[in-house]
C-alpha cells in the first residue's frame, strides 16, 4: 500500500535532531515512506557537511521526511535531491513570491540570503539503496541571527507575515508529494529543467575556491549527475564538496 508523504506526522517539542530520529525509526522497522517527523526544537541540528543547523526555539521549520528510494540506483540519488529541493522551492514561492532560488545543491536562497537547507541521508541495505531521510530547515519566524552566520534570512522578514511552523511543515510536505509522484511518472527530464531554470548565479559569474586555488566562474548549470558545470566553455566539473563558494565578480 502507498503511504503519501504525511500520512503520519510526528510533531515533538524538543528532539537532538529529527534526521536521527528517523534513521532510527527506519533501522527499527517502525518507518515507512511519508513519515515526517517536526520538531520544535532540535538540540543537535544536523547540516550539510557536520555542520549544525542553528535555530531559535518554536520559531522555525526542522522537520525530516522518509523517502522510500528503492526504485531509484544511488547513482541517481541527484534526482532525489533535485525532486525535493525544488518542492521546497515551490512551496516558497507559494508562500512568500520572490526572488527565490535553489543554491547548488540544495539550499533555498532569496537574494543573495539564506532562508534554509537541506540534509539528505541514506541508509542502504544489500547494497541497494532503501530509504533516503530529507532533513529540511527554513528559517520562518526569526527576526535575529547570530554574527557567524554571513547571509540568513527568515521568511518573516521577508513576507513581513508571521508563520505557526507546524502548518506550514504539513503545507510543504503536499509539494514535496508532488514533486515525488512527478519524479516516479518518468518526468526527471522536466525536473533538471526546472532545477536550472531557478539555479542560484546561473550566468553569472562567481569565484570558487577550490582547495588552495581560487577560480572564477561562468555557471553554467547542474548537469544530470549533479555535478556543477562552469566556465566560458563549460571546462569545469564539480562535485558537490569540492569548491567553496566566494563572492560574485
């Protein structure tokens, strides 16, 4: 029987971190795909890379969705990615229109800010890929940010609107099953598309540090793989990891 994303939701008041929390679930037996589990606050917020997520009690979206991958080769896990960033990217659009963009691969960025990420795991079993676990924070309702992060933003500050986080989590989570059934009908070509159409500093050129050497950039666009292509002659190939984005030329 097909769950829809959703079907269950499990909102809790303080959690170290939701990603975990289903991964837990999931090696328990006690998950299913569209399980979302929302937290109001996250002790251990998990980022891209070890970072932490850092979010203000009660005033932002962290939530973690299970994903059923087993139809997918985890040398597609980029369609996944790509599905889900852009449901999250339609749905804030939807909620507060602007200039809104995916920054590759997988944070929502208004402007040159911040407003949330992505944190996609994987658990594999047999050597197939089972399950995939989308942990998503967005910044909602936070007016303040500490001084080490360079570039956020709340979609509060943004809308001048205040959010109750738990209903829009529920909002959000009926784009993401958009973006999913999409991606299962045989539409992936229509989702890179869309990726790019809505790249963050597509044409534009950006410097990119990579290990010590410092490149600047033409971006180009994010090809099937999700590797980033760059350069006036599309001679640069990166993968996600491997380059630091610097400031704008």
């Amino acid at each position: 029987m097909y769950h829809p994303i959703a079907h269950s939701f499990h909102e809790f008041t303080t959690i170290d971190s939701t990603n975990l929390y289903a991964m837990n679930q999931i090696h328990a037996g006690l998950a299913k795909h569209g399980e979302v589990y929302f937290a109001h606050m996250q002790a251990a917020g998990r980022g891209q890379r070890g970072k932490q997520w850092w979010s203000v009690s009660g005033q932002n979206i962290a939530m973690s969705v299970v994903l059923d991958s087993s139809k997918l080769n985890v040398s597609q896990r980029f369609r996944l990615i790509a599905a889900v960033a852009l449901a999250v990217l339609d749905w804030l659009k939807n909620l507060a229109p602007g200039n809104w963009h995916i920054k590759w691969p997988n944070d929502l960025y208004f402007g040159d800010r911040k407003a949330g990420g992505i944190l996609i795991e994987n658990i594999m079993k047999g050597g197939k890929w089972s399950y995939a676990v989308a942990g998503i924070g967005i910044n909602m309702n936070q007016h303040s940010f500490p001084g080490h992060l360079p570039n956020p933003v709340s979609v509060r500050q943004i809308s001048g609107r205040s959010y109750v986080c738990a209903f829009e989590a529920k909002e959000m989570c009926v784009f993401i099953e958009n973006r999913w059934n999409q991606l299962f009908e045989g539409k992936w070509p229509v989702i890179l598309e869309e990726y790019n159409e809505n790249l963050y500093g597509k044409g534009e050129i950006f410097r990119l540090k990579k290990d010590s050497v410092t490149i600047p950039c033409l971006i180009q666009g994010v090809n099937a793989q999700g590797f980033l292509i760059a350069g006036e002659n599309n001679q640069f190939q990166f993968e996600f990891g491997e380059v630091q984005w610097l400031l704008s030329v």
